[in-house]
C-alpha cells in the first residue's frame, strides 16, 4: 500500500502539534529556515511523510537527526517543498501569457521577469519557450528562484521523464503552441532534456520567499501555487514583496485556485483575469522610453 | 453521542451518480458542513452544477483560506488536495497525487479527522481504487463515526470493499439508507 503519511499517533493530534512545534523551532534556530508561517496542515503532513520516509518512528526523533546529523538537513528540506508541477500546467493560463501578457510587455526595450517557487524548472522553461515565439527572449534577463537546492539543480539540467512528453506536448497545443513541443527537447533512452539554449538568460537562484528581499525591478513575476502553503500573514507579506519588485503596470500570474480576499495587499493590484488569477500592479505606468533612459 | 460538525464524502468511479441520491435525501435544515472529495470533477463546477441540480443544499467549490460553512456542501476542487485547518478553514495543497490521486480521499480525511476528532462523520461511496481506506482508519481512530456504502449496492464495489477491509464501518448501507441515516445522526 502506498505510505500516505497520515498521521502518527491518530489519537493524540496535541502530542504531534507540540512535536511539530519544536521541529520548526530547531528548522529555525539551527538552520535559519522558517516555516513558523507556513499553513499547519499541508507542513504537517510533509514532516508526516519524512519521519515515515526516514523511519523515525515520531517527530522527535526526526528533529533529533535533523539537529545532530549534519547531512540530512538537505533531505529534510526536498521533503518539505513542493517540486511538483508540469510544463504549460493550466494552458488557459499560459495562452493568456501568449496573448495578452507579452504583447503587453513587448513596449519594453528590457524585460525582468521572476519566478519565485520554480521548482524543478518546467514552467519557467514553458515561459521561455513563449518568449522564444514571441521574439522577445533575447531582450529578457529571467529570474528562476527557489530554497530547495536539488530542484534548482534539476531545473537548471532541464531532464525530465519522457512519460510526461504527451501530455505536455497537448498542453504546449492548448496554450495556443504554434510548433511541436518536440522542437524544444531531444529525446533520450526515457528522458528529455529541454534545448539548453532556453535557459541561456535565466539565472537559478537560491532565494527563500520567507527570509529574503526583493532583489530585482521585474516587469512580470509568477508565482503559481506557492502561497497556498502559506499563512493569511505570510502570504501577505510576499505579495507585497511582489509589488515592490514589480513596475506599476507589471504583471503577477498566480495558482489558478489561490485566493487574495484575505490579503491587504491585494488592494495594489488590479485584476486584468480573475478567473486565471492574473493581476497588474496598480498605478501610473512609466513610460517605456523614459525608463530605459534612468 | 457528541455533536456532528462535519461529514466528510469520498467517492470515485459512480461518485456523481451516488453523490446526487445521497444529497438530495439529506434534511435541508441540516446544519452540518459536508465536504465532498470525487476523483471524477475534472471540472468542479460542472459537478457543483449537477449536484446542485440534486442537491437539498446549496452545493459550492471549496476555496482556500475560507471558512468551512454548516449547511452547505462543499467540493474539493480538481488537480488539488483539499485539506482542513484547525481553525475550521480550507487549505489548498498541489503535493504528489496520493495513490495516483488528486484530491485524495485519504489526505482529506485525515485532516479532517484531526480537526473534529469524534464530531466527523465520514463517508465511502463507490469507486474503483482503494483511495479513502486509509482516511477512513484515521477518522475512526480520532473517535470519528464511518459510513461505507455496501459493496454490493455500490456501482464500483472497489472502495467501498477497501474500506471495509482496512478499516470497518459503523455503518454499511446501501445507499437510500444513507440520507436518513445521517440525517439521524446530525439531527437528534
């Protein structure tokens, strides 16, 4: 059967909250990772699936390990971010990028663009390819961040399974997709690795939405399905990190089921599809001229 | 016998089918949240259409950071995992499938379980994987009350027969027993 991390003592959630408790405390004390703010039941149920992974028996024991053994913090830190998603995932989303997105920000001479949670690299290697046919790649300098260091690595390998070609060969076509996906990935034994020359101007950075600050003036970011993990404050606090990165004008593509109403921060964005969960940030837009120019 | 806050439904293969019987026998004073898991909404609007359709409650798509409402029933939407907060609000997840599975049955119950503890009740329709069994044992050993649709009554006799097996029911019915059934134990 397949180990589904449920829960551990079944009958005592208060024993595995205190647990759960001290693990984030020496997540942050030893190691400065903060997941105080993440939202309990989904952090919950990943230090489940470690300690059923690593066969500590409780929580305790997996901090234990986590405070003493200087290797395992790497594991501990794949197990608790999320590295799932798939190239041109919700194609109505990245057909809007095509269509409405782009052709907006083609008026800048250069272009920032941030993905913050990339993972393992498939949609920022999705949007590179948009980028590519809309002739606009190479005026792009591409920000792909995340904490966790082995997905950046596999991002940065762009090898992926050839099981997943299909489907992300229909989802290139529903985005809108001109070409054959197989035009952008040579196919090996049951791997396929992206065309390298796609990530000729992303730079895969280290970078922890929870701990670190803006670090780039972007004219897009996206952030899909990274906030759900997070607390109403947290969440918060990164959307207004998004602001402040982006020009007034500029775009944040969020998860398609992810909500705002309860974010302040929320009010310096204007919905351009709520359905797709695009938004621009509120405010005059500077001229494209004059802003090359400082 | 503790107050039910909640019931929880998961359903696979035949989930629509039996989703539309079972809500439409439940009691519209009911006050209860009821939460629904179904492997089949690749488009959960269209299942929240047809269950309206059915349904004695109103019937929406469970959105994330909002709070769980009694008398209304809720659906988990697709491609994610639906789960419950301690302080009786949705959270949303995009984790591995669980069982090739997402939403899963399995991930909701067990979260659930931990927030009601024994004010759940839980409930297996058909479907033709095993996903749920092991929610179901959780909800049971928080104190929670499982209902599992009897095999032979089910269009897919899978799940049901899973949950059984790993972890019993307090009640296994068929299906036009299961609305009164509930509406028992959430009303008196």
């Amino acid at each position: 059967m397949n180990p589904v991390a449920l829960n551990l003592s079944g009958i005592d959630p208060e024993l595995d909250d205190i647990e759960l408790n001290l693990f984030v405390s020496a997540m942050r004390q030893r190691h400065g990772y903060d997941f105080a703010q993440y939202a309990p039941a989904s952090l919950k149920r990943r230090v489940y699936q470690l300690v059923e992974q690593h066969h500590t028996g409780n929580i305790s024991t997996l901090t234990a390990r986590l405070l003493h053994d200087p290797t395992f913090l790497p594991q501990v830190l794949e197990g608790l971010s999320v590295p799932v998603s798939d190239m041109f995932r919700d194609p109505p989303v990245f057909r809007a990028l095509r269509e409405q997105v782009l052709p907006a920000l083609a008026a800048h001479p250069r272009l920032t663009i941030w993905q913050a949670g990339c993972a393992r690299g498939q949609e920022i290697y999705s949007l590179a390819i948009l980028l590519e046919e809309a002739g606009l790649y190479d005026r792009c300098q591409i920000y792909a961040t995340d904490f966790n260091d082995a997905a950046l690595r596999q991002a940065r390998e762009g090898i992926y399974p050839a099981r997943e070609a299909q489907g992300w060969s229909r989802n290139y076509q529903a985005a809108g997709g001109t070409c054959s996906l197989a035009d952008y990935y040579s196919a090996r034994y049951d791997f396929i690795k992206l065309d390298h020359r796609l990530r000729r101007n992303v730079v895969f950075a280290d970078h922890n939405l929870v701990t670190d600050a803006v670090f780039c003036e972007a004219q897009l970011v996206l952030c899909r399905n990274v906030l759900i993990y997070f607390s109403n404050a947290l969440q918060n606090h990164v959307l207004a990190m998004f602001r402040d990165s982006l020009v007034p004008g500029g775009f944040l593509c969020l998860g398609l089921r992810e909500s705002l109403a309860l974010a302040p921060a929320a009010r310096d964005f204007v919905a351009v599809d709520s359905a797709l969960r695009l938004f621009r940030r509120a405010g005059p837009e500077p001229s494209p001229v004059d802003h090359a120019g400082h | 016998m503790p107050a039910i806050e909640a019931i929880v439904i998961g359903c696979s293969t035949g989930g629509p089918g039996a989703l539309a019987l079972l809500l439409g026998a439940l009691d519209q004073r009911l006050q209860t949240s009821v939460i629904v898991c179904s492997h089949t909404a690749s488009n959960s609007h269209l299942l929240c259409d047809v269950l309206a359709q059915h349904s004695t409650l109103p019937v929406i798509e469970a959105c994330e950071r909002e709070p769980i409402r009694g008398g209304m029933i809720q659906v988990a939407p697709p491609d994610y995992h639906l789960l419950v907060e301690r302080g009786r609000r949705f959270a949303l997840s995009v984790d591995e499938p669980v069982g090739f599975s997402r939403p899963s049955i399995d991930v909701l119950f067990a979260s659930a379980a931990e927030v009601y503890g024994n004010g759940l009740i839980a409930v297996i329709l058909t479907g033709a994987n095993a996903d749920g069994a092991a929610g179901l044992a959780c909800v049971r050993r928080a104190g929670g009350l499982a209902i599992v649709q009897q095999p032979d009554d089910a269009a897919a006799a899978a799940m049901p027969r899973a949950a059984l097996e790993l972890a019993g029911a307090d009640h296994c019915v068929a299906l036009d027993e299961m609305g009164p059934l509930i509406n028992r134990l959430c009303m008196t």
